[in-house]
C-alpha cells in the first residue's frame, strides 16, 4: 500500500461500501483517470477523481442515499485536506 495519507483516507472511506476490492478499485480510477501511481494522489487530483468515482458509483449501485452518503465522506476528505494546506 502507498505511504500517502489522502490516497488511504480515500481507500478506508471506499472499504465500507466495496470491502476488500477497495484498493484495487481506487488503483485503477487514479492510474487510469489521473495517469498517476496511487502513492503519488495529491489533494488537486481530488476534483477528477471524485468525477470518474461519481460515474463508477452510480454504474454499481443506484442507491442514491448509498452514494450520497459516499460522497460526502470524500468531499470530507478534500476539505480537510484544504484546510491542512492553508496552515
């Protein structure tokens, strides 16, 4: 697993709705929507993530309280993320 705290927040948070195909999920989203290693997630790369997750979501499940619920732990993350880059 990547020592990057933003990219295990953002697989933790993943875990509770996909279990353990979490971070092979999320690996792919960022090496195929970023073209990045996921070690290397960066709070600027949050915006498009969030977009390709949106679209991989809603293809999985159409539970939308499921992935507003989702969503908003991740949009959780970028806030912090934000705030701890302002300090």
């Amino acid at each position: 697993m990547p020592d990057n705290s933003l990219y295990i927040s953002v697989v933790d948070i993943t875990k509770d709705y996909l279990g353990p195909a979490s971070g092979r999920f999320i690996d792919r989203q960022i090496a195929n929507h970023l073209d990045k290693k996921p070690g290397k997630l960066e709070s600027r790369d949050m915006a498009t993530l969030i977009e390709w997750l949106r679209v991989a979501f809603t293809i999985l499940t159409d539970d939308k309280v499921l992935i507003d619920e989702y969503f908003s732990r991740i949009d959780g993350l970028t806030k912090r993320q934000s705030k701890l880059r302002r300090r």
